[in-house]
C-alpha cells in the first residue's frame, strides 16, 4: 500500500457530525460540515451529510466545483469570500457565499442574472477578530443595497471569531449579532433565514450557553467534525472521536547514531540554527520519507516510543527509545489541523478511506 498516505475513517467523521448535529439541533442550530481542510473530499462531505450536516461549506471554489464533479447535490456554501476574477465560477457552483464587499456583490449579481441563477448571500460582520466582516454601523445599509439586487437572495448574516485574532466567541458578541438580525429584519422587512454564529470555536459557548443561543441558528463546522476538537482549547467535546485520520509513513533509515553533531555549526536548510539539546546517550535514529512537503511537522503526533526531532522538505527524522524498526516499515501519526490541511493537499500522500467494518493495515506499528 502507497506511502505516505492517510487513513480517513469515514465512520469517525459520521459519528461527529452525527454527535455535534444532535446537541446543536436541539438547541435551534443547524450544521454546515466545513471540508476545506480536506481538499473538498467527497467522501468526506457525503460523511458530514450523512451525519445530519444541512451543507456543506468550502473556502476554495476549485474543491466546490469538484465535489460538484463527485456528484454532491447538497447545498454547498463558499466561505471565503469570492474573488471578483471567479464571480462566474461562484454563481455557478456555490449556492451561497459568505460576503463583506458590495463590490463583489454587485458583480455575483450580474453574473447571476447573466447565468439565469439566483446566488445567496450571507453578509458578515467584523465583530472583533479583525479577519473578514462589515463594521456593524455598516451592516444596515449594506443589506437595504443587497435587498434590492436581483438575482441576489439575502440569506442572512453571520461572523468569524477566533481566526486571526484568537477573540472567544462569548455571550456578548453572540447577543451582538443576534441583535443585528433583528434590526434588520425590522428596518428592511425581510425575514434572514440564516443567522451563522461562527466555526468550531463556537462550541463551548454553544454547549453550554445557558441563557439560550438568541437568533443564532447555523455554525459552520471544520476542524470539530474531522478531528474531533474545539480550536480555543483543543480539548475534546463529550462524544467526539480524535482518531479520523492519521499519516503512515514509511521508514528509509533506521540506525544507532551518536547524540552529538560533528564539525562546525550554520543555518540547516529552513534557516534554523541547532537548538542547544539536553546531553542524552546515543540512540535510535529513524528517518520516515514524509517532509515539509506534506506536512507540518509540529502538527504530528508520532507512536508511542517515538520523538520527532525535525524535518526538512523530504526527511522526517525521529528517534526511538526502543529497537529500530526494520527499514520499509510503516509508522503511523496523528495529526493536528495544520498538518492535516498540508498533507491533503499535498499531491505525494496518497488516501485510504476506510468506514467501520474495515481496519488499517497490519504492518504498521
Ligand atoms: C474555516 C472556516 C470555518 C470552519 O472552521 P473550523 O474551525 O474548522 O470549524 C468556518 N467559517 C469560515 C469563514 C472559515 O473560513
């Protein structure tokens, strides 16, 4: 079996989403499965609706016109917001965008009437992370000029928290967006069907919002579903499977080597200079044929046994604290969003999907 690879367990992804859907719902909100980090998996996307996910959202409109391609007939949102050069693309593959420019409303607009469609439209607001967003005092008029587009729907609004600037997603800029919706509403005469509180970071606060959620009815979910985490804290929600993927990879070397380097000390080949390390004894030196190229190595988690020493765009070096595995054997890793992005989109990492009657090979430690 091609290494590396990943091992996608599609029944993990179902029970997340199936977990997440079920507490949300009860509480009025509905679920868009996020496959961004996934290279708009199908397989992954037809997990996350299995699960009970309403849609699907992706940030790339590559991966949406592929899933498109696979066959995937759910409503599929574009959660970055378009690029002007892709309006095309968009109103023809998406159904809806998520949007914090009139500029590129306008152009969605014609492009729909153009193409005889209707594109939707959810506006977001900047409600503290400083990432995408209209400033609240704007939000008003910019809603009374999509209203009157044609072949435009105002869907709703929503906001991203906790992206760039790690702002919690908390009682209060919850109750702001709720407000807004109102607001809106009434000054507009328009009912906003979709009111998207946020990502994955969202949980907590959902989970065990007390005083109730407000008008916040829809979270787009990535990262919780696939790797069963919340991104404030990485911890895991009750319920939630961490084990939907790992990285196999193979080993190229395994030999006892000295703990100290030889000869005099530069940059090595990302720049970094050898970080002074605790005296230890000689030992096992194991290298993995995965690098920089196809993941991020602080994002791995190695087998018991196993510590990651570092990596340069080819090599994956660890050491071990038992017998050296043979050469040609496979180690397996866990991975963290980070790693798990780079290795999707990394065209040397193969992909084994497997679902609940099926287990990952036997050669692998
Ligand atoms: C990536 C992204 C999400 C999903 O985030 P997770 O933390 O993976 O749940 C939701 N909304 C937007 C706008 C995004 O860019």
């Amino acid at each position: 079996m091609s290494t590396p690879r990943l091992e996608i367990r599609l029944d993990r992804i179902r029970h997340n989403a199936r977990n997440l859907v079920g507490r949300l719902g009860s509480r009025g909100i509905a679920v868009c499965g996020v496959t961004k980090a996934t290279l708009g998996s199908h397989e992954v996307a037809a997990a996350m609706l299995a699960g009970g996910s309403t849609s699907i959202g992706e940030s790339r409109i590559e991966n949406v016109e592929a899933l498109r391609r696979a066959g995937v007939g759910a409503e599929i949102t574009l959660v970055r917001s378009p690029m002007p050069s892709q309006v095309e693309r968009v109103v023809s593959a998406a159904d809806l965008s998520l949007n914090s420019e009139i500029d590129v409303i306008l152009q969605l607009s014609a492009s729909a009437c153009q193409q005889e469609r209707t594109h939707g439209v959810v506006l977001m607001v900047e409600l503290g992370d400083l990432r995408e967003g209209i400033m609240p005092g704007d939000l008003l008029e910019v809603a009374r000029e999509v209203v009157g587009l044609p072949g435009i729907v105002l869907r709703g609004i929503g906001t991203n928290l906790a992206c760039h600037s790690g702002v919690v997603p908390d009682a209060a800029n919850m109750a702001e967006l709720s407000a807004l919706a109102t607001s809106i509403e009434a000054a507009l005469d328009v009912e906003l069907e979709i009111v998207s509180g946020g990502n994955s970071a969202n949980l907590d606060w959902v989970l065990d919002a007390g005083s109730g959620v407000g008008r916040i009815n829809h979270l787009r979910l990535g990262e919780s579903i696939l790797l069963g985490r919340e991104p404030l804290r990485r911890s895991v929600p009750e319920g939630l499977e961490t084990d939907a993927f790992a990285l196999v990879g193979e080993v190229i070397e395994s030999k006892h080597k000295p703990f100290e380097t030889r000869g005099s000390l530069a940059q090595a080949a990302f720049g970094q200079t050898l970080e002074p390390q605790a005296p230890r004894d000689a030992g096992t030196r194991v290298i993995v044929a995965v690098g920089r190229q196809d993941i991020d190595p602080d994002g791995l988690t190695p087998p018991t046994g196993y510590e990651i020493l570092g990596a340069s765009s080819d090599h994956l070096l660890l050491t071990s604290d038992s017998d050296s595995p043979a050469v040609g054997s496979q180690l397996r890793f866990g991975l963290t969003y980070s790693a798990l992005l780079r290795a999707m989109t990394s065209p040397f990492v193969a992909r084994r999907y497997l679902d609940a009657d099926q287990t990952s090979s036997a050669d692998e430690v």
